[in-house]
C-alpha cells in the first residue's frame, strides 16, 4: 500500500491524500471524500488526485527567494523591489511585511 503525504508549510496547513485504495473506482465523490485542503494556495485536481501550488504562491515564493538573496548579498534596493512585489501578490502578508521593514532600515544605515 502507498501513502502519499504533502504538507504544504507555509500557511500552517496541509494536505494529506491517501492512496492506499488506488484499486477503487477514482471517481469525483470518492476523490472529494479522500482530499481535503485547508490551503487555499493549492490548487487541487480532483479527478486526478493531484495537489499543486497556484501561480500566484509560484510566484509569491519566487520573489521572496530573490529578496532574501539579495538581502543577503547586502543588494538592499533589489531586495526591496522583489519584497515589494512579493507583497503585491499577497497584501498584509507578515513575512512579506517584516523582510520590507528589515531592508528598509539597511537602507537607512541602522
């Protein structure tokens, strides 16, 4: 028997499919009934069993990466733009948010 797990960590919530009952029909109510998502950055294909994250939290986590790499090699303007844009796609986001505040004082010298 195969059990798949996917934990989607970043806003504290997951998914968990089990697949042990591959051999029954995969038919839409079974499917909704072994797939729950309490992630709305995921995107799920019920008919094949598949979870993968929307375009924007691609996105999202793209431009976060990029911030922080940035940030780290002391580009504090790309940094910025690439926080910024990060929090453009996602508005009030705590991470997006703090990593914004963080640059900007580099920026300011403190």
């Amino acid at each position: 028997m195969k059990k798949l797990l996917i934990f989607a960590l970043a806003s504290s919530s997951f998914l968990i499919s089990d697949l042990s009952h591959a051999a029954q029909p995969q038919n839409e109510s079974y499917l909704a009934n072994k797939v729950s998502v309490a992630n709305k950055d995921l995107m799920v294909d019920k008919t094949k069993g598949t979870a993968t994250k929307s375009p924007n939290t691609i996105k999202y986590d793209a431009f976060m990466r990029a911030g922080y790499a940035a940030y780290n090699k002391k580009d504090y303007k790309t940094a910025l733009t690439n926080f910024k844009s990060a929090l453009e796609l996602r508005p009030n986001n705590v991470y997006a948010v703090k990593a914004i505040q963080n640059t900007e004082k580099r920026l300011a010298g403190k």
